[in-house]
C-alpha cells in the first residue's frame, strides 16, 4: 500500500477513508457510529454532500494519531443511511457494511484521508459440499446455545442468520460481527478470502465463547450457594443467641447488647438537634432488630457512631485582642504588611458583630510565601482550633459534599470530616490549593463548594452520608491558591482575594534568621554554638542557591548545611566542634553555585529583549530572541508559545512593518526576509498578552541592528497602533527583575499607580519608565544613532514618563 503525500488535486477514484478505533465493520452489518476526530467528521460530510460510500478501516494502533501507515490494508465499503450531530458534541452515524476492500494507495488531502481501491476477492464455499453444510449448521446450534445462555445479539440478524437459505459468506459476516472477539481477530477473518476458512475459524470462537460462558455460570453458582451458606450461618447465630438468653445469657449476645447500649447513651447524651436525634433512633432501631455480622449492620452502626461525634452545639470560646494578634503575626510572620493590615480588620469586625463575617478570604501567591502558616495564626489570635482540608487534585463532588450510604465504603465529605476531627463548630477551616480543584464525569467539587462558602446557605449544609443539616455559619473559612485564572467564577464572587507576593533578598535574608535557621538546628539537634550562620553566608545561598518568590528552598539549602555540619559534628575528635557558616564555607557545602549573581545578558545584544513575566510560582524573566535571513516575509514563532501570546508577537509584528520608516527599516526588507522569534525554555508553556513590547523590541533591534539595552526589563501589551497597554502582575515582575540584576523596568503608563507596591527598599534601586506608545520603549531600551530615526507619524509622543531613583511613598 502507498502512503505517499502527492501535491495533484484531488482524485475523482478516490474515495474517503475513515479509521476506527475500536470496531471492525462487515458486509451486512448495520451499526450506530460516532466520530470526534476532525479528520473522521470532514471525510463523513464529503461522503455524504457527494453522496459516495466511504471505506471504514480498523486502525492498527488506536491511541495513536491516525497515519496512512497505521490503517490495515482491507477495509470495509459501507453505505450512509443517516447521519445526526449531538448537541455541543460529536457527529453520529448509522452505516451498513457492504463489502470488502483492498486499500491501494492512501493520500492525506483537504483535512481527511482518501484512497484508492479495488475489491477483495473471495473464494465462495460449495454449498452442496457437506463440510461446508455440516460447518454452518455447527455454527447456528452453538449460536442458539449462547444465545439462550444470554449472549445479546440484534433480533434482525438472528432471523437472517437461522433462515433455511442463508448463504455462507454471509452467515460468517453477521456471526463475526457479534462475536465476543478482539478487534486483531475480526479483521483477520476479514481478509480471509476462502470462505471455507472462515467458517472454521467462526466454529473455533463460537466453541470457546461457549467454554468461557458456561465456565462463568459455573462460578456464578458457587458464589450464590456461598451466600446462601452464609445467610443459613446467620440464621443459626439468632438461633444460638435466643438459646443463650434462655439460659441465662451469653459472652457474645451480651457484647452485642452492650454496644448497643453506648451508642444509645451517646445518641441521648449528644447535644445534636432534635430532628437529627429522632433520625439517630430511628438508626438505632433498625439497628437492634438487624442479626449481626451483616453489612447492613455494620453500615448503620459506622453512621451512628459519625453522627455522635460531630460537635453538635460545641464551640470554642473566642476572645479576640487586635493588640494580641498584631503582636502574634509580627511575632510569627516578617513583612507582609498588607496582608496583615487585611487580616486585622477582618477580625475587628469579626469582634464588633461577635460572630465571623460573610466574606471568605482567599490568600494567592506563589508557593512559600507563609499562606498557611497565616492561616494558623489566626486560629491562634481568635482562639479557635485549626484545621487544613487539601483539595489539589479533588474531582469527586462527593469528596465535599460525601457519599450517599447506599455505597459501599460510603463516608462523608471533607468537610464533616474536618468538623469532626477538629471536636468544634467553630473552627477556623483552610481550604487548601482551591485552584487545583479538577471535574469529571463524578461531577464538579467547585460547584459543591458554592454552597459550603456562601453564608447564606452554609447554616443548613447536609452533607449526603449524614443526610442531615449542620451549621456551618460559624466556621471561618479560608482558601489559598497559587492563581486565579483556573477558579470558576462563580466560586471566586465568593470570596476576597488577599495576595501575597513574592519576597525581596532582604526580607528573605530576614526570615532566615528569625524562623528558618533557628527551626533547621531544631530539626537537625544542633545547637546555636554548633552551627550559625553570617549574613553573607545567607544572602549567597538566597541569590545564588535558590530563585524563588517564596523561601521553601531556602530552607532545604540551610537543612542540607545543617545535615552535613551534623556529620561532621559526630564525627569530629575535637570536643569544642563550632561552626560558623561564612560565604567560603557555603561553597565548600553546597557546592557549584545554581545561579548566576545577574541572570540578564552579559553585553548588549542585537535581537534579544528582557520580558518580565508572572507566574504561579512568582514573577520571572524571559528572554525574547529574534533572527533575521533571506526568506519571502514569514513571521515564525517558537518557544511553545500559547495562542494570545501568538497573536501578540502577530501584532507587534504588524505595528512595526506598518510603520517600519519610523524605525529607519526599509520596507522591501518584510518581502525578502523571515523573521523568527523565539522565547527560551521551549519544554515550558507560555502565554499571555504582557510580552507584546518585549517582542517589538526584539523585532526592532534585529532589523536595524541596533543592540538592546541588557540592564532594561519590559512588560506590556503592545495593540495595532503601538499603545502599551495595562498588564498584571506587576509587583511580582518587578521583584523577579531585581533578582535577576535589571536595574530600569519599562512599565505601561497605566500601571503606574501600582509602583506604590513595591518596596521602598528596591524601588529606589531601580528607574521605572511609564510607556504609552512603543516609542517610548524604543527611546529607553535600544543603543542606537539618534539620526537613524526618522519622524514619528503625528499624535504619537517622544516624551516617557521615568520615576527619580528615589521614590517616595506617597
């Protein structure tokens, strides 16, 4: 078969070809298709606009994409008879086989597979021979066999197949299109071209099938005379107990009774409403009349005992102290001033209204910067317990809102799971990684989730295992994420979003001292005298170790010091061993620094720009590259680039060529030249709107030649005329531009409010430069001769706006 890719027009002998993943079509057989891959739909409407039978073939290796070399050779032509399309889903239809084909040579055209053929030939058996008799009237008795025996077959086919003058090929067609075979074996016996053959090999499968069915019903038997051993078991147990009693009662029955008896003192004893108290006695009663040993019975014990430990009407006494919590999240906490500010006034009016208030605050940032710890700390401030529910990768709804107990295994959700453990109502309840949350065809836990945070209806929550209602009006919920954009909005209205960025080399350096080396040596069982550590020391693991928003790696660098001090501590002679980590000694430990004390480019650079990027783990940086070589005007982008960032690099591509004498570029050159453009790291996906200045940097400084500034960080939309355009993120960006050694950062003029953010320590370090045209970008970040721009087009502004290097607060 030829699998060549011709340029010719399409071929009036071809025909459309489709591949199927799981399903060998035989003449004669009418079946229900569905088709999803596009290939399959666009081949099945030319079929059916140019009214022609198309060729449906098995693919060798289905969870692979569809190849001409991956189809086998002999297919099956097959006529339309109705085609439907399901609403928001794939294409459907009803095809009856007709008959057997050869695949000659297989093209891939117009968005479908098409292909040549000619017919299979098949050597036809003697219908006088008595094999051939003897063989067909084997294969309809087993048939019949299995049939009564509750093999299903279509009741059309079964009339067809044992009428008196049904032919052999097609007898061996509708048997093979029933049988419980492997889609490898239905595809040989539909190259086989002796019919004889066939039939023998239909006899085989039928012969086993028969084998394997009796086989099942074999075993079926034994577990139904296993269970009525069981069920005879139980029964002599009753009996047993009803002797006992008579005697005076047994060790067993008494056991039993007294289990009972708890949960019944538990049940009235509890503070649980008196609705859900009449439901637990109600429990109860089954219960006692059930014989033991039984699942049932189990099940119903398991639910009462659930019931009974949850704190029905027990809370823990709350005193808030503003004074106290300032002091407890200074004491356990450095930097985050807004957060803390944010947290304090939501326990104020917590305080004034004596009860928690409506909106659910939800802490996004990177990993690291002290979202959960934040959490525990308010638990501590109000004096309430604190408990995590982990929902990253969750995507059974009944993981919150739990199983109905007509499941085996059932059990209830997360959250009465937390509310049970924590022994209160009233806890305070982290809600962990909430934009990991996954849907399936289990159902959506985001959706479940809208009830359990919105304070108008959490005072009645009935989780479906307890099947009652539990006030959740007096938990304090709390979620975290790494990023928004993969939260429903529907569940994101709920909440208030508080963000925790990433921190500065100095507040790290801060926090290092204060919580992450004093907890390392607590772990590690040293102490002060036998490992500390030197400012110098610490900032060369922070920016030479470790490049992260938060300090998760700071602290395994530290332990991994702490570990080796250790050793050396044991197995040291000298009694006085001390150690004082000082920069030299952090390389002897550590060994080979993983970055670089400035990550930007070494010199200025033709073609390469610095983009300022924000990513769930923090802000980073991106280089974007640009070459330029003889070609006819493509614009090639790389660098698994998502599809707004795509059509970004698209329109700074389109600004600069519409206004390339602006930039001293000569028109012709968009006609003779490719331009590629590729961002680094091309395993990592990438996307987004805020590289589209970045990008026209790039572009500019490779067609003119004219070097990037090396020290210069960019971020902003960039649209057809050349504004820049607000962006996101920017505290973050800027952050990851002073890492990594970027001392002015080009931001659009309309983020220049969210400057203020940033610390006053690093933000008089840096010049900021406020664009609102790429011109204002092309002043700033390119070396180049001044008398190599031309006039810019009118209405577009020179002037930038530069903030002074030191900023005020106001």
């Amino acid at each position: 078969m030829s699998t060549s890719q011709p340029a010719s027009p399409a071929n009036p002998d071809r025909t459309p070809l489709i591949a199927l993943k799981n399903k060998v079509v035989f003449p004669g057989e009418l079946v229900s298709l569905v088709f999803e891959r596009e290939s399959s739909v666009t081949a099945l409407n030319t079929a059916v606009e140019q009214d022609i039978s198309p060729i449906f073939v098995f693919q060798k290796h289905p969870e692979h994409e569809i190849t001409p070399q991956d189809c086998y050779e002999v297919g099956t032509k097959a006529r339309i008879v109705r085609v439907w399309r399901m609403p928001e889903g794939p294409m459907g239809a009803l095809i009856e086989g007709q008959e057997r084909e050869t695949l000659t040579h297989v093209v891939e055209e117009d968005g479908y597979f098409q292909t040549e053929y000619e017919p299979l030939p098949q050597h036809p058996a003697d219908a006088s021979d008595a094999k051939v008799e003897a063989l067909m009237r084997h294969i309809k008795h087993v048939l019949r066999d299995l049939i009564n025996q509750g093999m299903s077959a279509p009741l059309g086919m079964l009339n067809e197949v044992f009428s008196e003058d049904i032919e052999a090929g097609r007898l061996v067609n509708l048997t093979a299109a029933v049988l419980n075979i492997s889609n490898k074996e239905k595809q040989s016996l539909l190259e086989t071209e002796d019919v004889f053959t066939q039939l023998q090999q239909i006899s085989y499968y039928l012969a086993k099938e028969k084998e394997v069915m009796e086989m099942e019903e074999k075993v079926q038997q034994e577990t139904q005379k296993q269970m009525g051993k069981q069920a005879k078991e139980n029964m002599l147990r009753e009996q047993m107990k009803a002797i006992e009693k008579e005697l005076g009662g047994g060790a067993g029955g008494g056991q039993e009774q007294s289990e009972y008896a708890e949960l019944e003192d538990s049940v009235e004893n509890s503070d649980m409403p008196e609705e859900v108290k009449k439901k637990a006695r109600k429990e109860l009663a089954r219960l006692k009349k059930m014989p033991p040993f039984t699942p049932e019975s189990s099940n119903i014990q398991n639910y009462l005992e659930v019931l009974t430990d949850m704190p029905w009407g027990k809370k823990d006494q709350t005193s808030i102290n503003l004074e106290e919590a300032q002091s407890v999240l200074d004491e356990e906490h450095y930097g985050l001033p807004d957060v803390k500010d944010r947290i304090l006034e939501y326990l104020a009016v917590e305080k004034m209204n004596d009860k928690p208030q409506g909106s659910i605050m939800c802490f996004v940032g990177p990993p690291g910067t002290g979202k959960t710890s934040i959490g525990k700390s308010i638990a501590r401030t109000t004096g309430r317990e604190f408990c995590k529910v982990s929902l990253g990768g969750v995507r059974d709804e009944t993981e919150i809102r739990g199983h109905r107990r007509t499941y085996i295994g059932a059990m209830p959700g997360r959250i009465v799971q937390g509310i049970r453990n924590a022994k209160t109502s009233n806890p305070v309840m982290m809600l962990d990684e909430v934009d990991k949350l996954g849907a399936d065809f289990r159902g959506d836990p985001s959706s479940a989730l809208l009830e359990v945070l919105d304070p108008a209806q959490n005072k009645e929550f009935t989780d479906h295992y307890l099947d009652v209602p539990f006030d959740l009006s007096d938990v304090i919920f709390i979620t975290t994420a790494n990023e928004l954009s993969t939260i429903p909005e529907p569940l994101l209205d709920r909440m208030e979003i508080i963000e925790f960025t990433g921190y500065t080399d100095r507040e790290k350096l801060e926090i290092a001292k204060r919580y992450l080396v004093p907890r390392v040596r607590e772990q590690s069982g040293l102490s002060e005298e036998i490992l500390s550590f030197t400012d110098n020391a610490l900032l060369r693991i922070i920016r030479r170790y470790t490049y992260e928003a938060g300090v998760r790696n700071l602290e395994r660098e530290i332990a991994k010091i702490a570990r080796k001090v250790a050793k050396e501590y044991l197995t040291a002679a000298d009694e006085e061993f001390s150690e004082k980590i000082s920069v030299s000694q952090v390389n002897k430990y550590l060994r080979g620094e993983k970055y670089e004390e400035t990550l930007i480019n070494k010199k200025n650079e033709v073609g390469i720009s610095t983009a300022l990027a924000w990513t769930p783990t923090g802000g980073d940086i991106l280089f974007v590259e640009t070459n330029i070589f003889p070609g006819e005007g493509n614009l090639n982008l790389t660098g698994q680039l998502g599809k707004v960032m795509q059509e970004s690099a698209q329109a700074a591509y389109s600004y600069i060529k519409a206004n390339a004498k602006t930039f001293g570029i000569d028109p012709s050159v968009f006609k003779s030249k490719d331009i590629h453009v590729h961002v680094p790291a091309g395993a990592i996906p990438k996307d987004g709107p805020s590289a589209g200045q970045a990008m026209a940097t790039s572009i500019v400084s490779a067609l003119t030649g004219q070097p990037v500034r090396r020290e210069v960080g960019m971020t902003g939309e960039i649209n057809l005329r050349g504004h820049s355009l607000r962006i996101g993120g920017v505290k973050n960006k800027v952050l990851a531009a002073h890492r990594a050694g970027a001392t002015t950062v080009i931001l659009p003029k309309a983020n220049e409010q969210d400057v203020q953010e940033i610390p006053q320590n690093e933000r008089k370090k840096m010049t900021f430069v406020f664009a609102e045209h790429f011109t204002d970008v092309y002043d700033v970040a390119l070396e180049k001769d001044p008398s190599s721009v031309q006039d810019r087009p009118s209405g577009q502004s020179a002037d930038r706006r530069q903030a002074p290097a030191q900023a005020s607060e106001e």
